[in-house]
C-alpha cells in the first residue's frame, strides 16, 4: 500500500504556495502534516500530481494574539494546544479538546488547519470550534480573507475554498473567566471517529449560549432553541433530547437518538 | 530473580523447571527491534510482488490486459504451466472437492482474488505497474451469502457441482421420545458474524533458488513450515527435498497463518522460475478485503430440558459460510465436522442431533481462527444454557452447575464420544461465582450504579479439547493427520542443550518453556538452553503449530529426547564416578552418587573431547537424540474454564463496557504460569473482539465492507479490562508431565460471557442479542424490537 | 527524486528518495532499520511509532521528504538509553510482549508515556497507549509494565518541565524551502502510461441481474414542453444524452454504434475517472431505451457498471411528454469497500436528479447546450451532501481526519 507518484512541492511564503496551488489547477494538495492526507495517499483513494508543503512557512506555526481573540497559524499542531504551549482563549477547553483527538503521535504531526480543511464531519476542531464561533483566515489569489467557520464546510470534505485558496490561520475570540464549556463525543473505539457528538459554549458575560450537533451526515448543525435546553433541574435535558430527536438528522432512529443524547451529555457538563 | 506474585496467590514454583513463572528468553530482540520477520529481509536483486486483484465477487475473465512495456514484469494464470491448483480434499464422505488456482483462471470467485502479480524493482513501483494492468470481466450473479447459495437452483460457485455444499453431516444419538413432555423448549436463531483474523504482521513471503543446494528456499509467515514444504512442493511439482522452507519470527498467526496461500505458491513459482529472489508481504487491505476469513457460522438451535433447567437435548441446524475455496491443509469441512462433534459441550445430555452444511459463496475462503468452531459453539450452546435458566427461574450458573460432567465421571465420554480426561467442570463455575461474587452483584444490579447503564453479569463453561491426536484428525477427514510428534535434543560441547522442534513460536514463548521442560529432566541453566524451530532444514518433521498442541505435543516430545539423553548422561556420570548406574541421580545438573558428583558440563566434555576416557558400552549412541511423542491415550486433552463477566450497557448509545472479568482455568499442568496467563489473557482480548467489535461485512455483491482499521475495529487498551484469572491445575492423566494445550481457550468464552451480561442486563427491557459483534447498532436494534413486541401486546 | 538528509539514531544520512516514499520506509528499505514496523499503513496500529525531533510520531503516514533535517530515533537506537533499559526489564518481567511485532512501536510510546505524565495510573496510561494496537497480550502485562516504571521513576526523579517544541508538525520545520518542484520522475510507470492508455474496457454484456442483488433504481419523472416524436428522437442522440449527465463526457463514437465515454468524479481529496463505453438498445414501438455503461477508474482499480432505461408517455394530448428514468448500477472495488456502501444510491440519485433537470432544460430549449451544469466534472456540492455522506464518510474516515 503505497502512494502513487506526485511531486513535491514546500514554498517559503504564502505567496509561492498560492502560486503553486494555482498553477496546478486543482491537482495539488495542499499537506501540513499529512495525518489526514498520508492514509488516502497510501490507499491510493488521493493522487494529486502535486504536493505543496506548507510546513516550511514560518507564519503558519506561530500565534497571534489580538485583543480580543487568538489566532493560531494553521500548521499548529493537536500535541501543542494539548499541552498548553499555546494561549488559549477558552479556559482550558481547547486543550482538552485536543487531547482527545486520535492518538498522541498523530498529535505531534496533525494540525488544525490540516483538520479543518479536510472537514471530516465527525473530526473534533470542526464541531467544537464551530461551536466556539471560530473564523478561518483564508489566503489565495485574490489575497486574504476570513470565513465564519459555520459558512466554511459545504459538504462532508468539503469546504468553500477556491483551487488556489488555503487555510493559513484559525481566529478564535477570548472567552471570558466565566465561560463554561461541554462536549461530549460517543466513539465505539477511543481515538476512533465519533458516531456522535456535542459541544455546548455558554459564555454569560459575552451573551453566548451555542449548542452544536457534530459528527452529523454533513455540516455541524446549531441547535436552534438554547433557552428552551438551558431551563434548570433537568428540564433542559428533557427539552433538548427532544427537540433533537424531532429533527430527524440523520432520519434514522437509532442515529437520532443517539445524536439526541450525545448533545444531552454535552449539555450536562455545562449545567448548572 | 523474579518477584511478581501469581494473580490467583497460590505458590509460586521456585527455580526453572516445570511450573516455574519465568520471564522469556526470546524477549530481548523484539524489543530492541532485532527481531526476523519475512518484510525485514533483503537479498541482493530482491524484487517486490504487487497483486492484481479481482474487484468484483463472480466474474468470468475475459481478458487481462497488460500494457506492453510492461511485458516479463506481470504474470497471469497462463505463465503458471504446470502449477497445480491447491487442493484441500476432506477425507469425509460425500465431500466436493474445490480447486484454487494461484492466479484465476477462466472465472474469479471472491472480490479480491489474485489474478496478475506485477514485479518490481519496490512495492511502490510493483504496484504502479498493477494500476496499469486492466481486466475485463464478465459479472456474474454472486452468491454473496450462504442461504442465498443454498438455495440457487442454477448458479454454482463451482461449476462442476451439483449444489453449492463442499459437505453435510447429520448426528443423531439417542432416543428422541426423552423430549417428549420436556418442560422448556427453546429455540433460537444465534449467528456469528464473519471477521478476519488480524495477526498484526501480515503474511509474507520471500522466496530464492540455493544453486548450491539445487533447493527452492522459502521464508514465509507461517505457523507450519514442514507443512507448507509438503504443499508447496505438490502445487511446484517439486519434490519435497528440493524446498526448503522457514519461518522466521511471525508476528502472530492465531490459525491465519497456518494455510497455504495462493501468493506464496507465486512467489515461489517466481524464485523457482526466474532463479532470483522476490517477496511479497501482505498489506492491511489485502488481509481485511482478501485473505482467509473466519467464524462465521449461523445456528437455528432448540434446546430441552425439565423444569429443573436440566438438559434433555439438542437439536441444531449449522450452516457454516466457508467462501469459495476449501484451505489447503484445514479443508473447508473441519469447522463444520467440529461443530458437529463438540456442540454438546461440556454438558450431560440423552439426546442430540446435528445438522452441518459447508456452504461455498462467493467470499473469500474460510479457515479456522483461535478457538476453531469451539468460539461459535460455546457462544450458541451458552445462550441457550442463558436462555434456559431464564426460562426456569434459575441463576444462570445454577442451570451450569446441573448439567455439567461431574468430576466422579472422569474420564468420562460424552454422548458424542468425545473422552473428558479430567478435572472437576462444576467447580470452575463456583469459584466464578465466588470470584466475581454474584449474590453482591445481584444486590448492586437492583439499583444500577447511578449512570442510567444497566449492569449484568454472564457465565460461559467450555471444554477445550486440544491436541487432538491422530484419531481425531482422522476422523475429520482433513488432508493433514498428525502423528508423532518430534523433538532433537543436543547436548552441546560446553555442556549446554540445544533443542530442536519443528513446531513454530510465533509468541507464545516455546523458546522459554521448552527450555523449562528440557531444565526439569536434565537440569541445564535455562540460558544454557537454545530452542531452533521454524526450519525444515534442521528442525524433525511436524504438523505445526496449531490446535493448542505445541506443549502438549513438542513438549512431550522435548521431555521424551530429554530422558533418553538423561539416560545416557547418568552411565556416563557413573561411569567418571567409577560406580553404576543405579548408584546416581541426575539433580540440579549433575550426577551424583554417595561419594561425589559430576557436572553436566563434564559429562558433556568427557563425550565430545575426551572420549577415550569412556569405554565403548558407556552411551555408545551419543548426546544427541532425535525423540517421537504420542499421548497414551491420544484423543486430546480436556482443558476448560468458567468465563465471568459483569457488563454495563448504555441504553442510550448501545455501548457495552467490562466492568469486571474473571477467567477460571484447568489447564493441566502449567509449564510457565507467566506465559499461560498471557496466552489466555490475549486470548480473552481477541475474544472481545468478536463479542463487540470486529466484522467484515459482505455486500450482496459480494464487496468486501471493512478495508481499513476504521471499518474493521480491533480492541485497544482501553477496550480490554484487566482479566482475573484463577488456576485450577488438574493434571492430564494420559499426557507427559499431565500438561494439556490451553492456547486458544481465552478466545473461545467471551463471545458467549458477554452476550450474556449484556442479556442479563437488557432482562428489563426484554431485549436479546443473539448476533456477534453486539454492535451499538445492534443492541439499540434488539431494544427497539423488544420495545416495539411489548407495544403490540399490551 | 531528491536528495534527503536526515540525522537517524544520531547519523547524519544523505539519501536519495522519490517524494511519495514515507520514513518509515526510508528507515526500513534504505537504511535497514527494520525494527520500525509495518502494521497497517493507515495511521492507526501504531506499530511503525518512531521518534522525530524527540516526539513520537506514525512514521507510515510521515512524508520523508517532509521531514527532511529532522532527528530520527527508531528503536535500534535505545539499547543503552536508561528509560528504555527500564522499559525493557519490566515489559520483561510482566510479559508484555508475545509476537513482538508491535513491541518497537509499544516501547517508543511507553517512553513517551512515562517522560511526559508523571503519575499517570493505569486508566491513564491505557488511554495515552490507545493508538497501539497489540493482538497478542491483551494489553495487560504493558500497562502493568509503564505503570511499574512510572512508580520506581516517580521515587528517583523529580518532574522534569515540559520540553519546549515547536509548535508545528513534528520534525517538518527544517528542510529549506525550495523554490524548484521535486517533478514526478517522467519514467515513472504509473503517469506516463496511464494517461495514454487506450481504453481498456469493453463494454461487456450486461449481466443478468438476480432480484434484488443490484442496488435499488433511482426513479426519477418529469415533463417535457415538447412532442412524444421531438423527444425521441432527442433521446436517440446518446452523445447529448451524454453531455446531460454530470461528470460525463463523450470520448468517441465507434463504427460498431457504441461510445467511448469518460466521468470524472471528485469528492474531497478522491478523484476518480471512470473510462469506458456506452450503447444504447431502442424499442420504438414501446417509447422505451435502455443507455448501458460500464468503466473502469484506474487509479483506484474501481469499477462502475449502469443502466439508464427511460419511458416516454404523452401528455397533455400529445403537446407534452413525461420522462421516467430509471438508473440502477453496481460499484466494485476500492472505492465501494467501505461500509455503509448503500450511500452510492444516494449518490447516483443526486446525479440522476442533476441529469433529469439537465436533459429537461436541454430538450426544452430545443437542443442548445449552455445550460447544462457542470459539464466537466461532477463535484460535491452542499446540495448532495446529505446524499453522499455515508460512503464518503467511512471512504475518507477517521485515519484520515486528523
């Protein structure tokens, strides 16, 4: 099981790689550090004529941070968040999201950008920093722009990036002392792919109350009533399993059930 | 030098001998990466093997077409002339013999089927050029299962047969009018699911010609080598001294590794052919789309019995789905001829009748894993003891504890005439009630533990017959009937012992117990002591390592050679003490008389490099000894357990988590106690697999579903619970040292233990599994139905 | 291929590599340090587990090029590291080992287990050792092992502060940028060949379908603001036919009457092109045709097999005409080994929806073709989404998410 042939590309700036990315016309990837892309290339299932390593471009594996949000270059890696070797904006949510991301030694290569790009709907960045209101940063061609992460996935792996567009930066706003922050994914093998997941952020200082249902047939989904979920002494639960259950998202009981629970357990750790 | 107490308390058994709990002796090169497996090695010129593979189930081959510069490099049936098709014909009546060619020939019969290889300079590159080759192909309508193959009337997975069924059985003993009146009757359909077997090192193959030995030589992954040498030579059309085969260190083979391959017939079809070397190491894809499944059986069961719980009879139909092509040397019949011998379990019972069909779909072919049928009967017979005892009220383990052979019937023959040679069955359920303490559990089980998950507990009893002699292989009717089993020891010069088995150890640490029962008899240092397996060239001929016989049986044989040298050691030790033989004692690696003693080592000098000290009718024959073994009695030895497990089920996510599992175990004598409780805890493991996790399913065209570690779970760290395990030691009244074979018998229980907690569990709900692996989807199923029946009835 | 150097178990190596070879081939084929092992290629087992820049990382799914500059450890290089000594002396003594195929990988783990989480209990260790799989042992002599180290580590040594590493992919922050390509090697095979290569496939007889056994028909109707005759005769023009189907695109006509045809599908990083032929059966006396194809995509040895029957009924006395399609097809090879596999169903309905609109709007616009959508290539829009999930899911799952 090997890749087929491709070549080898590892520009210095953003500049040479959007060059690249459009001189190759949809036949390049883009790689980071390839935790996402290695197994497909492997299986042979992606042959890109093309691969243009971004990881030599220093801006991507730094942090910046704005007075109100963090941006994170996108060749950051799983293992540096994990281990706090980044500031971060959610009060130890973010590492703790990180750690449970596959296994340590696909942290220490797998970055955020890598895994936002490939837009597994069940990967863990995807629906949690959805739920964190997190926008991409986004270089191509036409120069630089930033994307709502809602907007950004249009299709399980698939995102709304032009040929010569890549993910150069993940912003995310600093949450408040008194942020409170919940998820919850049910996998049938730790460190395996989530048949379902939740991610609650409740930020009362800031006025936020997100709930997102991830590991869906597609797109996370926003959970439409917060209020109704958030009533107190388990009421809020009982709302929510149902409210979820009724939106019928994967139209299959067993899933939607599961679904349903999974955002409930997610809600729980944020009760009050 | 080693400290760790036994997990059960009992006394640990001091020096290095037999029951001794040492650390291995092979250890060391696995973990400084130094160890030998067929991918690691090279050879000037060396080319890699990439397969062309069939994408579809059933298809007729109307061309291969290979790209003309590729021409000398890819291969196909037609440059195989004179390579005969591998051919496993059961010794049982009415059996329909199945010819594999290595590369298809005329049709493709499983998704996956090899039927170009491409030759190049590395994998990489071998499999561009297999990218490059096309196939056109014919579909045809594919049996992708084995009702669906039962029933065609017209489609034939192979052409000459009048069916789709390599073979039936039927067993009938006793009356049937004992049913009559039978106050519960059960019956259940119970499946277990297809899956592969996963050795972690997949198989490989490198292959060259020794122009100076005029010898074909083949490293290749197996559990067998004397065997492959047998099949490789009948498929080359060589003659068996003109192959040499080895097996170097395999990483796991669990029964994968004992059949041969239709890659490794071509890749020494190449060597032989081409006169230069090749290899071809089976990748992750290949093994979970294209090798050799395994347990899938299927059972429409009834059992009877009073309103006791005791059991009256069994009546079962089995369908075995053994994919197209029977393996070469298991057959595609000893699952099934298993099944129907050993249904009945470890239980007493007047009546049973049985029904087997091998059935050929268009699936690749089947062969016996870890357990054999013993997984996929003990987990259809155990539901039904389950099902039993929901029936009459009664604990579980209690409808056990009635049924089981007693151990004043020992050695008793069961109705199939299956020879229990010993040991006390009922008790290993009550030390598993004991050990996992059910009447607490009962107590905690009422209220839950406070997270919503229903808690329960399961019970599984088996007998593990294990190295079946040669009657019972006779009477199964496969091409390979094992005899006697051999073993060479050599005392070395330096007076250290090297000892030469032809079975393999591919991790379960023969290179330290055999050396243990070599140290008991002749009391050399065990790291005086070197074990050679795995070489045809310099090991005696064996069956291989397989059907939990290698201790029993090389064992044997090793302890056999051992006191013939012992024997020999002592004239020359009384000798060199100027007395008689029956004047010494061999003890502690000397001969000693009243007055004084004499080092192995010495004695060992005295016959190499002194031996004009020693007369000409001193031990005449030498420190060298090639020994035969058969048990007195060789139908096999009857090791068995209790499995307990106590499950939590999420009624939310149809998750099941272990909480506690207990293992009671009568081996026999336990040579390492150390490697017994790692065979059986690795066993356990891989049980768990099939409980929970592993499958590979079919399509109903026949495309394999699970091609990668995502699709295709196997248990990690955190899917395995600590194991507890409890020793009885009953030894084997017909066997040297008492020693029974003990390797597969973790895998055959806790399909079984753990269905059942997850039933006892779901009791409140009413909901039943009955289906391996109990995935969350199909225990949310079983909920939901059992939901939905208790609507329509109110 | 391109020059690499790498610093492995404390060398400096030069070697020359294609760009697709990852380290842990480098290590095994080039440099022989096969102890490093090879147990799915998938990301998943563990086994092939190596030290870069300090780090464990999956050498299987590791560019070695990428790393270029980097520091390799394989497990040949810790025999006289103390950690390891230790390791080694208590995997020993618990027996957590058997096989020992996935001991080089469970070592390096362990050692990075025991640097990096000072305390960790056994739920712990279990959890940081999830990414190694064992088949032999049962994992139970390993945590047990760790666990024994830690404890005898944790009364001789201080915690030591956490290493400070780049925040980057491990071992991929030194090779030099370069401005020039590292070009697929022209001689290569897989290319050159490939894009050449007459079509290979024939369009063979259909096969007779057992009930059941082919995947469900997606039906599709709709109307037509044209004659019953106008269309049908539109529907005999199986290279307009073709244009009309996403993805598609007409090759060649034979002189036997069929068509050498092309689809091009992409989804996320998987491209697929399938390359075959189509013809197609009329019965004018019962306004019905059956459009038959089958091909072959080469880079994943897939191949596709389909059926588009069609009916036309009149309407609206004779001013209109309905068209039912209906597509049914089969998918073989890699790219249906997946589970969940009915999701092509989906999938074909979205293309079959996608065609219908197109084949509407061209024969109501009386044959011009600008308004067909997405001639070139089918892509994955939102708008499928639902339909593909399933199978691109498990096609593209986890291993391949991180």
């Amino acid at each position: 099981m090997k890749p087929s042939q491709f070549g080898y590309a590892r520009p210095a700036n953003v500049e040479e790689a959007v060059r690249l990315l459009q001189e190759a016309d949809g036949s390049a990837k883009v790689m980071a550090g390839g935790q996402s892309l290695g197994p497909l290339l492997n299986l042979r299932l992606a042959q890109p004529s093309l691969i243009i390593d971004i990881t030599a471009i220093r801006e991507l594996t730094l942090v910046r941070e704005e007075k109100d949000a963090i941006v994170y270059g996108a060749c950051v890696t799983h293992a540096s968040v994990e281990d706090r070797r980044v500031p971060d904006a959610t009060n130890g949510f973010l590492p703790s999201v990180a750690a449970g991301i596959a296994y340590r030694a696909v942290r220490n290569r797998g970055t955020m950008g890598g895994s936002l790009a490939h837009a597994d709907p069940a990967a863990d960045w995807m629906t949690t920093l959805t739920a964190l209101g997190a926008e991409i940063l986004v270089a191509g061609s036409a120069g630089e722009r930033r994307v709502a992460l809602d907007q950004f996935m249009t299709a399980p792996f698939s995102v709304a990036l032009e040929d010569s567009e890549f993910i150069i930066g993940i912003r995310i706003r600093r949450y408040s002392q008194a942020a409170r922050f919940g998820y919850f994914k049910f996998c049938r093998k730790r460190g395996e792919f989530a048949e379902a997941m939740g991610a609650v952020v409740i930020d009362p200082e800031l006025g936020i109350r997100r709930g997102i249902i991830g590991a869906t047939d597609s797109r996370p989904i926003l959970v439409p009533d917060m209020d109704a979920c958030l009533r107190p002494s388990g009421e809020g639960i009982q709302a929510a399993k149902a409210m979820i259950a009724a939106m019928k998202i994967a139209d299959d009981p067993v899933r939607d059930g599961m679904h349903a629970n999974a955002f409930a357990r997610a809600l729980k750790q944020v009760a009050q | 030098m080693f400290v760790e107490e036994r997990l059960d308390g009992q006394a640990q058994v001091k020096g290095q001998g037999i029951g001794a709990r040492l650390p291995r002796k092979e250890d060391d090169r696995f973990m400084r990466g130094r160890g030998l497996y067929v991918g690691d090695m090279k050879m000037p010129g060396l080319a890699d093997v990439a397969f062309v593979r069939s994408p579809l189930a059933h298809a007729r081959i109307l061309s291969v077409n290979i790209p003309p510069s590729l021409e000398g490099r890819v291969f196909t049936a037609r440059d195989l002339e004179g390579v005969k098709p591998i051919r496993a014909v059961s010794g049982l009546p009415g059996f329909k013999p199945s010819s594999q060619p290595p590369l298809a020939e005329g049709k493709v019969r499983f998704t996956g089927e090899p039927i170009a290889m491409c030759v190049g300079p590395t994998r990489a590159e071998a499999e561009d050029m297999a990218a490059l080759v096309s196939t056109d192909l014919e579909p045809l309508p594919v049996l992708a299962d084995f009702s669906t193959a039962e029933q065609s009337e017209e489609l034939r997975v192979h052409e000459e047969w009048p069916d789709n069924i390599y073979l039936e059985t039927k067993v009938n003993k006793g009356d049937r009018f004992v049913l009559d009146g039978a106050a519960i009757v059960v019956e259940r359909e119970i499946g277990l699911s297809r899956q592969c077997m996963v050795p972690l090192e997949g198989k490989g193959t490198i292959a060259w010609w020794d122009t100076r030995l005029d010898q074909l030589v083949v490293y290749t992954s197996t559990q067998l080598p004397h065997m492959m040498r047998t099949g490789l030579a009948e498929c080359l059309g060589l003659e068996e001294r003109q192959v040499h085969v080895v097996a170097p260190d395999v990483g796991g083979g669990f029964g994968f590794k004992c059949i041969l391959q239709p890659e490794e017939v071509c890749v020494a079809w190449l060597a032989l052919t081409k006169k230069r070397p090749f290899r071809w190491v089976e990748d992750r894809r290949e093994h979970l789309v294209a090798a050799a499944n395994t347990r899938e059986h299927h059972y429409r069961i009834k059992a009877f019995a009073d309103a006791d719980g005791r059991l009256l009879g069994l009546e079962a139909d089995v369908a075995v789905d053994v994919g197209a092509y029977s393996v070469w040397p298991f057959s595609a019949c000893l699952e099934s001829a298993q099944i129907a011998s050993i249904l009945p379990g470890p239980y007493e019972m007047p009546f049973y009748a049985c029904r087997t069909r091998s059935v050929a779909t268009n699936k690749p072919p089947f062969t016996p894993y870890r357990g054999v049928a013993r997984t996929g009967v003990c987990f259809a017979l155990e539901l039904m003891i389950d099902a039993i005892a929901r029936e009459a009220g009664l604990e579980p383990a209690e409808v056990r504890l009635r049924n089981l052979v007693r151990p004043e019937q020992m050695p008793f023959t069961n109705i199939t005439g299956k020879l229990f040679d010993s040991g006390d069955y009922p008790e290993s359920v009550r030390q598993a009630v004991d050990a996992i303490d059910l009447p607490a559990f009962r107590e905690r089980q009422k209220d839950g533990d406070g997270d919503g998950r229903l808690l329960g507990v399961g019970f599984a009893t088996y007998c593990e017959q294990a190295a079946h002699g040669t009657t019972v292989y006779a009477a199964w009717g496969i091409p390979m009937v094992p005899g006697f089993e051999q073993a060479t020891a050599r005392v070395t010069p330096d007076g250290g012992l090297e000892l030469r088995i032809g079975v393999h150890s591919h991790g379960q640490g023969m290179e330290t117990s055999m050396a243990q029962v070599a140290h008991e008899i002749l009391g050399v240092e065990i790291d005086k002591i070197n074990v050679v397996h795995g070489d045809t060239a310099v090991t005696p001929y064996s069956t291989g390592t397989w059907g939990s016989r290698s201790m029993v049986m090389a064992g044997g044989a090793v302890s056999r050679a051992c006191e013939i040298i012992a024997k020999r050691a002592i004239a020359i030790g009384a000798h060199l003490l100027q007395t008689t033989p029956d004047q010494v004692v061999l003890e502690e690696g000397e001969v000693r008389s009243r007055t004084g003693s004499i080092r192995f080592q010495q004695i060992a000098e005295a016959w190499y490099k002194t031996p004009e000290v020693l007369p000409a009718d001193v031990a005449h024959e030498g420190l060298e000894v090639t020994a035969g073994y058969k048990p007195k009695v060789d139908s096999g030895t009857f090791s068995y357990a209790t499995h307990a497990a106590i499950v939590a089920v999420d009624p939310e996510f149809g998750s099941v988590e272990i909480l506690d599992y207990v293992v009671v175990e009568d081996g026999g004598t336990l040579v390492n106690p150390l490697i017994v409780d790692g065979q059986i805890i690795g066993g356990v493991a891989q049980g768990i697999g099939t409980a929970l996790y592993e499958e590979s399913p079919y399509s109903e065209d026949g495309q394999p579903l699970a091609s990668t570690f995502v699709d295709y779970i196997i248990p990690g760290p955190c899917e395995v619970p600590d194991i507890r395990i409890l020793h009885m030691e009953t030894p084997s009244p017909f066997t040297a040292h008492g020693i029974k074979g003990i390797g597969e018998g973790g895998a055959i229980a806790p399909p079984a233990a753990i269905a059942n907690a997850i039933n006892d569990a779901l009791r409140p709900l009413r909901a039943e599994v009955a289906t391996t692996p109990v995935t969350p989807h199909r225990l949310l199923a079983a909920i939901a139905a059992a939901a939905e029946k208790q609507l329509g009835k109110p | 291929m391109n020059d690499l150097s790498l610093t492995v178990n404390g060398e400096k190596i030069s070697s020359l590599v294609e760009p697709r070879t990852s380290l842990a081939d480098l290590l095994r084929e080039q440099m022989n340090l096969t102890g490093t092992h090879l147990g799915c290629e998938q990301g998943v087992c563990g086994a092939c587990t190596i030290l870069v820049d300090g780090v464990p990382v999956r050498s299987c799914i590791s560019n070695a090029t990428a790393c270029g500059g980097a520091e390799v450890r394989t497990i040949e290089d810790f025999d006289r590291d103390p950690l390891m000594i230790e390791l080694r002396q208590a995997f020993n003594a618990h027996h957590a080992l058997q096989c020992g195929f996935c001991t080089p990988g469970m070592l390096i783990m362990a050692r990075d287990i025991v640097m990096r989480l000072h305390g960790a209990d056994e739920a712990r260790i279990r959890i940081e050792l999830a990414g190694n799989l064992c088949r032999c042992t049962g994992y139970a002599g390993i945590v047990k092992a760790i666990r024994s180290v830690i404890v005898s580590r944790q009364e001789a040594l201080p915690p030591r502060p956490p290493a400070s590493l780049p925040l980057g992919p491990a071992g991929s922050g030194h090779a030099s940028a370069g401005n020039a390509l590292v070009h697929v090697e022209k001689n290569g095979l897989a290319t050159a060949d490939a894009q050449d290569k007459p079509l290979q496939v024939k369009a063979a007889a259909a096969p007779a379908p057992l009930a059941g056994k082919r995947a469900p028909a997606v039906k599709q109707s709709f109307s037509v603001a044209a004659p019953q005759p106008v269309v049908w005769e539109r529907f005999g023009d199986v290279p307009s036919m073709i244009r009309c189907i996403p993805g598609a695109s007409l090759v060649s006509q034979e002189a036997d009457g069929t068509y050498q045809i092309k689809m091009r599908v992409k989804m996320g990083p998987i491209g697929a092109e399938f390359a075959g032929v189509a013809r197609q059966e009329r019965n004018d006396d019962a306004l019905t045709g059956i459009i038959h194809g089958s091909g072959r995509d080469a880079r994943s040895a897939s191949l596709a097999e389909g059926q588009l029957t069609y009916r036309l009924v009149d309407e609206n006395n004779g001013e209109s005409t309905r068209v039912d399609i209906e597509v049914s097809y089969q998918l073989s090879g890699a790219l249906a080994q997946f589970a969940r596999g009915g999701i092509v169903t989906h999938f074909i309905g979205a293309i079959t929806t996608q065609f219908a609109e197109n084949l509407s709007r061209s024969l109501s616009s009386a044959g011009t073709e600008e308004e067909v959508v997405e001639p070139g290539e089918l892509r994955i829009a939102g708008s499928f989404a639902g339909a593909l999930k399933a199978w691109l899911v498990d096609l593209l799952r986890s291993p391949f998410r991180k």
